[in-house]
C-alpha cells in the first residue's frame, strides 16, 4: 500500500485525465452502492474520497443533499462546473464536519487507499446519524480487512459483487458512538 503523500500525487498527476479512463466503471458501481445506502429524498449524502465527483449527479437525482470530500485538490478542481452540491478539502482520518451530519456515506473504491483504516472508520461512524448506512466498495482482489466495527457502532448488514469490486454495507446503532 502506498503511503498517504504518494497516493494523493498520483491522484494529483491523474487528475484531469481521471473521468475519461474511469468515470464508467465508477459508474457502473454506483446503482449497488446507492440502494445500499437506501437513497431516499431529503437525506444528506457524504461522498467519502469523492474524487472528481462523479457521484454527484445520482445522489442528486435521489433527492439527496451532496456533500464531496476528498485529500486532492487537483481532483476536486477538475470536478464538472456544474456540479450541484459542496465539496471539501480533507482527510478521511479526521472528517472536518459535525457529529451526526449525515445520513448516509458513500465510499467507492478508497478504504484500500487509507493506511489507517481503524481511525477512518471511527471517523464516519461519528459523522453518521443513528440508522445511517455506509456504502463501500474496494476492488476484490485487495482483500481489505476492517477490524473493531462492532466497537464503533457500526454492524455489517450486506455485502454484494461491485463490478470488479465488492461491496460493503454498514449500518449505524441508533444509539451507537460517536
């Protein structure tokens, strides 16, 4: 696994090339992890590692409020200009929003990037509502391992083939920590 300073290069040098190589197979990822999610009108939906934020315009034709973060300020500058919604600048490990802010995450293709995946998972699980559903996905073949789930309030409640990725459904107690 690289290193957080070299993987944001890379997505830096990638960048204004990042839609035309794989905006389809995001997208083809999206239909999964969005009925995971639950996806339903009103709701705010963080985009967890956003990237150029393709994820935008199907959260918002959910009815959704969309909410992008991610480390690279070369990818979010290469978003589409016409984006509806915010993006924020920052570190999956220390999640610049208020306890209970949204309900619901979706991280396609970025826990196998995030060295500390403990810290990470504690941080959208306190970003989360009670009820709130985590969408993830990482490619098969990385075989990534999240421990201590159950110890941040978070239950896996299904898991699904993700194109060439699996993916992961998370759900938030009620009463769980923040």
């Amino acid at each position: 696994m690289l290193g957080p300073s070299e993987t944001r290069r890379r997505y830096s040098q990638t960048a204004s090339r990042y839609d035309a190589r794989y905006s389809e197979l995001q997208r083809s990822k999206y239909p999964v992890l969005l009925d995971m999610l639950g996806l339903a009108s009103g709701q705010k939906i963080l985009d967890w590692g956003c990237g150029t934020c393709l994820a935008a315009d199907p959260i918002n034709a959910g009815g959704a409020a969309y909410v992008g973060l991610d480390f690279s300020l070369a990818m979010l500058s290469a978003r589409p200009s016409k984006m509806k919604g915010s993006v924020v600048l920052g570190d999956c490990t220390r999640l610049p929003f208020r306890d209970a802010s949204f309900d619901g995450v979706l991280a396609a293709t970025v826990i196998q990037n995030i060295p500390r995946r403990r810290a990470a998972m504690a941080e959208l699980s306190r970003v989360l509502k009670g009820g709130g559903r985590v969408a993830l996905s990482f490619p098969t073949k990385a075989q990534v391992t999240i421990r201590g789930l159950r110890a941040l309030g978070l239950s896996q409640i299904r898991t699904a083939p993700c194109g060439e990725d699996t993916a992961l459904c998370l759900e938030k107690r009620r009463n769980g920590p923040v």
